[in-house]
C-alpha cells in the first residue's frame, strides 16, 4: 500500500482573498522523482494544465522545470494576485500508484475551516474540479457536513457557484467549481453544450482555451 501524502504545506498568506482547492498532486511528487519539466510547487505536474492556463490569461512568461526561479515564479504570482493553495486531501493510501482521484483510500482531509478562520480575507474558494468522487468539491461537501454547514447553490451551469456561511466566524463564502484542468476532464468538456457551440464556430477552439475563458473570469 502507497502512503500518498502531501508534499506541500498550504500555500497561504494574510492578503490572500482566494484558494485554490485541490486534492494531491501526483505520487512522484511525494517520492520525489520529479520529471525535468515538473516544477516542484503545487500543481507542478508536466502535464497538469493549471499553470498553462494561468500563463495564457496573464501572459506570465513560465518556466516549466524543476529549478526554484520556475517555483518562485508561480509564488509570485500567487502573492501579487492574493491568491493562496491550499489542496483539501493531506494524505491517502493506494493500492495502485497513480494520480487517479478514485484510486485514494483512507483519507484523511486538511481542516479549510479553519484555515478559514485563521486567514480572514479569504472570500471565495476556487475548486480545481467538481462534484465527483474523490473530487475537490466532493471532500469539501464532507467537511462541511462533518461540521455541519452547508453548502447552498447559487448558480448550477458550469462552473458550478455555491455559498456558505463559516460555523465560527459566521462569515459568507463562495465557492466555484471550475473544469477540472487535467486531460482526464476533457472528455467532460467536449460534453458541454457551450464547448460545442464554441467548437463550431471556430475549429481550432480547443479544450484548454475553454479553461482559459472559464478561469479568467474569477482569477
């Protein structure tokens, strides 16, 4: 059985007024067998789509390695932005060694509320995926009923809106389920009716501009 935890602490600060909330980056980054276009940083993977997307809405000039100037430009970012990381999953088991969200077991969730609590400029958390199993979104839905909050829809077209209100601070959040930005969700994204109206206008529309255009709006 694979100990699948967390190799980065949450990436958070006093300014910060969002999160992004994901579950675990992949395996390697645990072991730490990065490959060399990784960036050993949160959402660092090669193939992860985050980044990229961030890159070509503000046009930030990444680097793709796994040197700390490529880490400490998505630092950067994140500070001048008021942007903070702080992935829901701390660790999980596997049976099989990959990066699939169903394949986690036993896991055990970081406490957002209060990280919620402590950071108190944080309005809206930004989930990189949706209500599926395993998914952002799905383990938050479990924190909040464990403590018993909950989590009210403000808007149901994709990217999914919803709000709740902290059991401590009595604050309000917000909530947005953007598109998963891995290649497993494109599948789910040529789906979209919105997609395909987009696709055929214009053919060469591909899945990661529809991200692109997802996320500019709450980034």
């Amino acid at each position: 059985m694979f100990q699948h935890k967390h190799p980065y602490q949450p990436f958070l600060f006093p300014e910060a007024t969002k999160l992004i909330v994901g579950t675990l980056p992949p395996p390697r980054f645990t072991t730490g067998d990065l490959k060399p276009e990784d960036v050993d940083f949160c959402y660092g993977s090669k193939n992860g789509q985050l980044w990229p997307i961030l890159d070509k809405i503000f046009d930030l000039g990444l680097k793709y390695e796994t040197t700390e100037f490529a880490a400490q430009q998505r630092k950067n970012f994140l500070v001048q932005h008021k942007i903070g990381v702080c992935d829901i999953v701390a660790s999980a088991e596997r049976h099989k060694v990959d990066a699939s969200d169903l394949g986690m077991q036993n896991i055990t969730l970081r406490n957002i509320l209060g990280y919620l609590e402590e950071y108190p400029n944080v309005h809206t958390l930004l989930f990189t995926g949706g209500n599926s199993k395993n998914g952002p979104e799905y383990f938050f839905r479990k924190h909040l009923k464990a403590n018993n909050v909950a989590l009210k829809v403000v808007s149901n077209i994709v990217p999914r809106i919803h709000a709740f209100t902290h059991p401590k601070t009595r604050k309000q959040f917000r909530t947005v389920s953007l598109t998963a930005p891995s290649g497993a969700a494109n599948r789910a994204v040529g789906s979209l009716d919105l997609y395909k109206k987009l696709k055929t206008e214009n053919p060469d529309f591909n899945t990661v501009d529809f991200r692109v255009m997802q996320y500019r709006e709450f980034f």
